[in-house]
C-alpha cells in the first residue's frame, strides 16, 4: 500500500512547498508593539461618495489589517464592530536575507490579544501557508472557533495536531453561501477557484453594508474538479448594493486573463511523450490538488505507476484523497520502497521541492543526498512550478545539479508547465463589474500591486477619492457614508526561530548578521584575584575572520597591543572590567582596521584567577 494512504497525516510547509525537519531547538519570537494611536493630529485620509447613504447613523465597523500589506504573505485582518471582532486568515510569510536563521514569520497578534474577549471566531479562505501559517500560534494564546471548507479544515487539523493543541480547537466546516453568526456579523461563504481546492471569498454582512473580500482567486470556467466560481453571487450581492470591496492584487501587474490549469494537463500530455522511456520526475506545489490530479490521470493513461516524495506532498494528498478532492484509481500509487522493482518507463515520481528548498525531496536528489532515488541520465524532470521571488537562486543551483547527472530538466515557462493562481487584470476588473462596491480597499500584495490595482478601479469608473491604500496597522472606520483611517494598532512582525517562544529581536537580527559579514574574535584574558595581575593572555580566538595558520603574525601583533594596553592601565582602571573591557575592544578594533580594513564583532572575557 502507499505511502500516501498509510501516512498519519501530518503537515507542514509554505503553500506546502516544504519537505524541512524541524530545528530541535526552541522558537524565538520577536514582536515590534506600538500602541493604538488615534489620528488626531491631522485631518483622517477620508474617501466619501456624493451619493450619500440616507441613513448616517449605522454601527460603524472597522478593518484592522495585520498583515498582507505591502508584502507578500503573512495575511490577516480583524473586523470589528460594537463589541464583537472576528479574524480573516492567519498566515505566515519566508523571512528574508535581513533574517538570517529565522525560521518563519508571522503577524503580531497584539492587538487581537488585548481585545480577546471581543473575539468571535476565525474565518479562513484556503489551505496555503500564507493564510494559515500563522495560526496555530495565534490559537495558543487565544481561543475562537475556526471555520472554513473541509479541505481547509483537513489542513488546519495537521498544523494543531503538530503543536499539540488539536483537542483546544472548536474546527468547523462551512459550505458556500452558507453563513456564520459573528455577533452583530455574519460571514457568508463564496467558492472560489484558485490553485488549492476549498478556496472560499467572503461576503461580510455588517449594520454598516456588505464587506466582500474575495481571498485569493483566479476565474477559471474549466476547473478539474467542475466547482466554478460564484460569479452569480458576486452579482447577486453587487446588485443589492456591496459597501466595500477587498481584493486579491498578486497578478494586478498582469494583462489579460490567468490561464486555465487544464492548460498543464495538455503541456503534460505532450512531455509524458516526449519522456519515452525515461522515468517521469515532476516537481510541484504539494497544495495544487487539481495538478497532482492531471498528473496521476497521465499515469494512468500512459500505464506508469505512482510514487510521492516529500512529507508536506503525502500529508495534503492523503488529506484530499480521504475528503474526496483527489481521485486515484486503484493500484496506481506504489510506495516509494518499491520503485526498484519497476522499469523507468513505468514509473512517474511526484515529489516537493519546486522552489529549491534545501531540505526538500528534489534538492536531495540533485545533491546525490537522497536515501532512495539517485538522479540518471534515464530521468526526465519537471519543474511544475514558477520560482516564488526570492528562490530564484536556489531552483537555479537544483536545476543545475540535476543536469550535471545527466537527466533532461523541463522548467522554463515557454513549455506551459505552471500556471498562476491568482487574477489577472480582467478578471480582477469583473470581479469589480460584478460587485460594484461604493468603495474599494486593494489587499494581498506589494505596494506597487496595490497601486496598479487600485489604477485598474479607477479604469472601471470607482471615484479616486473611494479607494484606500491601506498599511498594516491601520484601523480603517466605516459607518456606511464615509471610510477613513481613524488609529494605528499593534502591528509587525513575530519571528519564528525553532520550536519555542523566545526573543529574537532586531538587536539578536543585528548581531546575526554582523558574525556573517565580518566573523568573530574573542579576546580572553586572566587576571590573579585581589592584585589584577595579569597572569594569564591575551588569547585572541578567531571564527570566521581570517585563516589563523596564514595570519599568525598579525594575531601576534594584536596579542602585544592587548598586552601594552592593559600593561599601560591603572591599578584601579584593571578593577573596573567594564570599562576595561570597551578599552581592549577598541584598541583591537583599531588595529585590525588599519591593518586589512575590516570589522569583526569583538568578545572581550575577563576571567579572575
């Protein structure tokens, strides 16, 4: 039996793209808090509409985005409204070259944790990272239901169950057009399609009018599992008056309409022929259901078996094929103990590691480190995936490494083997046709997605002054006649770095940093109690600053200045080790920068003896 059905069904990685272990060490956690500050000290950024509603009294509600601003990933938002508040996604995003050693990073839940009896629930659009990443840690110091698809759920499940705290959560499943009581809210549910299933919008329905976020999603008419968007709903809601529009700005930048995935399954028709008798490697989001679907159904088709590789790959197949969101006939999966009994030509091997994660399945294969598959000029590889940005680098090293073995690598975009998720600017203008909101709030994406987003509103005739360009940490207010951006709230950046809770902050960042770019050199000296003699060094031990065996003249230098320095200081200057320490600092400093003009962290030690 497969790997994939015996698996216990545990889950992890970035719009499931990991294959990592886990540090064995604890999470470290920095937070960057501000307190709420209303805006009083300048006139609100206010967007008003001269058609005014006729009632100007209505509860008004406010969004809170803590996330999925001006970045890409670690989405959440708050709404909030009289003493009720509910959560829209908690996700996580990949720390940058500015973070070394962080694991991941998510939103600061300060503001959430300050206002949690207020906190009626969480409501989730889909199952990638970037919008339950998050979560886990957010239900550690919180306690709400979450609602969302049962895809979703199946994928939320694997998160708690890691972090032990499963048995805590109240987890629901939502059908479309369904709707959740959130207080003086309610949340419908709208079906989306997007490159992971279950993926939901939301239409908020608030005393103030209806809030439609639509989550990420893409307009596909010809999805693999026939479950189209609602784009009746949209309209239905649109007509009846929507008061505000959220939308997903990723592909804003792009013309045109985002391309079907059915396109993949023709691109990989074509290359399971052109493969011959060569044993079929294919490298994709674990998430992307509907591809892994095509994949097997080519398998199927060309009488080749199954393998998957990857743990994050077999935890959301096993979630899918036991909800029904993956179909795969009988006999087709093989575990991957087995692939030795079979011929290349018969075999298809489905695995992680698409964006060149370094503890990934195909990255381990590539460096000649994987305990079961060995890269061969009898290998064909696909790269069913497009570099997240940033990964660049690193698919480029795997790909690399994979056609030094021999095989034949399939990974650039002319051979149509990946298609977004996300909308491009047609749909995201019919989006806006069909909903017709009075004001518009462009989400999910950098600054300069939000302003092509928010120019592509204006194309489709929404007044400049009815769109927000909003920024974490902003409360925006609306009472139905007027939105406008009233306080600032807590917000940031949690980093996460192992498997506790700790402090790794921008001084701990700073440090970090500093050891990578210019080494250490720790100066350890002895001093006999009571005299301050110097009884024992300098030693000077170097790491990461130069080769010793080849500078050991100038390290001799550095040891006589450290010396001629505290020989030269008074009896009572060798009892103050503070300050002595900061004169031994600087004289080494001094030297080693006039000597090869650099800048290592220096880590004086006095010890008495």
């Amino acid at each position: 039996m497969s790997s994939v059905n015996n698996h216990n069904n545990s889950h992890r990685g970035y719009q499931n793209t990991h294959d990592t272990t886990h540090k064995q060490k604890r999470y470290t956690v920095q937070r960057t808090r501000t307190d709420i500050i209303p805006v009083k000290q300048q006139a609100p950024k206010s967007i008003s509409n001269a058609n005014k509603l006729k009632d100007s009294h209505k509860t008004p509600v406010r969004i809170i985005p803590l996330g999925g601003l001006n970045e890409i990933g670690k989405n959440m938002t708050v709404f909030e409204c009289s003493n009720d508040m509910f959560i829209l996604d908690c996700g996580l995003a990949f720390p940058d070259a500015e973070m070394p050693g962080v694991d991941i990073v998510i939103p600061d839940f300060t503001y959430v944790e300050r206002n949690q009896e207020k906190l009626r629930g969480i409501v989730i659009t889909h199952g990638h990272e970037d919008h339950i990443g998050g979560l886990a840690y957010l239900l550690k110091k919180v306690n709400a239901p979450v609602y969302a698809s049962s895809m979703t759920i199946g994928l939320i499940k694997h998160k708690l169950e890691e972090h032990g705290i499963l048995n805590r959560v109240a987890l629901n499943v939502v059908e479309p057009r369904k709707h959740v009581k959130m207080g003086c809210m309610s949340v419908e549910f709208i079906k989306v399609t997007h490159s992971i299933p279950g993926a939901m919008a939301m239409a908020i329905h608030t005393p103030a009018g209806v809030i439609v976020h639509t989550g990420d999603f893409k307009i596909d008419h010809s999805p693999i599992d026939g479950e189209k968007i609602d784009l009746g709903r949209f309209g239905e809601l649109g007509n009846r008056g929507v008061l505000a529009l959220m939308a997903d700005s990723t592909n804003a930048e792009r013309a045109g309409y985002t391309q079907s995935e059915r396109k993949v399954g023709e691109s990989f028709e074509r290359l399971f022929t052109r493969a011959g008798n060569r044993r079929i490697i294919i490298a994709t989001f674990s998430s992307n259901i509907h591809r892994v679907q095509q994949i097997i159904n080519m398998a199927e088709k060309t009488k080749r078996k199954v393998a998957v590789l990857g743990r994050s790959m077999i935890n959301v197949m096993a979630t899918a094929m036991e909800l029904g969101y993956l179909n795969v006939p009988k006999n087709i999966l093989i575990d991957i103990e087995t692939v030795d009994m079979y011929p290349p030509e018969r075999l298809v091997l489905v695995t992680t590691g698409s964006q060149g994660e370094p503890m990934s399945a195909l990255t381990r294969m590539a460096m000649h480190d994987h305990n079961k598959i060995n890269i061969t000029p009898l290998d064909f590889i696909i790269l069913s995936a497009n570099p997240i940005p940033g990964n660049e680098k690193h698919v480029t090293k795997v790909v690399n490494e994979l056609l030094k073995s021999g095989a034949e690598v399939i990974y650039e975009s002319m051979y149509e083997v990946h298609v977004s998720g996300h909308a491009c600017q047609e749909e995201l203008k019919l989006i806006l046709a069909l909903t017709k909101p009075k004001f518009f709030i462009p989400v999910h994406g950098e600054y300069k997605h939000l302003i092509k987003h928010k120019k592509l509103a204006i194309e489709m005739g929404i007044p400049k002054e009815n769109i927000l360009l909003s920024s974490i940490g902003n409360v925006i207010e609306t009472d139905g006649t007027k939105l406008q951006i009233v306080a600032q709230a807590p917000s940031g950046r949690t980093l996460v770095d192992g498997l506790g809770v700790g402090d790794v902050g921008s001084i701990v960042l700073r440090d970090r940093k500093h050891l990578a770019e210019d080494g250490l050199i720790i100066v350890v000296v002895g001093l006999r109690r009571g005299t301050n003699e110097i009884v024992a060094g300098p030693e000077i031990i170097s790491r990461g600053f130069v080769y010793v065996r080849e500078s050991e003249e100038m390290l001799q230098q550095a040891k006589r200045i450290l010396y001629h320095k505290l020989k030269s200081c008074a009896p009572y200057e060798l009892r103050e080790w503070t300050s002595l320490k900061v004169k031994l600092r600087d004289a080494l400093f001094d030297f080693i920068f006039d000597k090869i003009k650099r800048t290592p962290m220096i880590l004086p030690i006095i010890m008495e003896i």
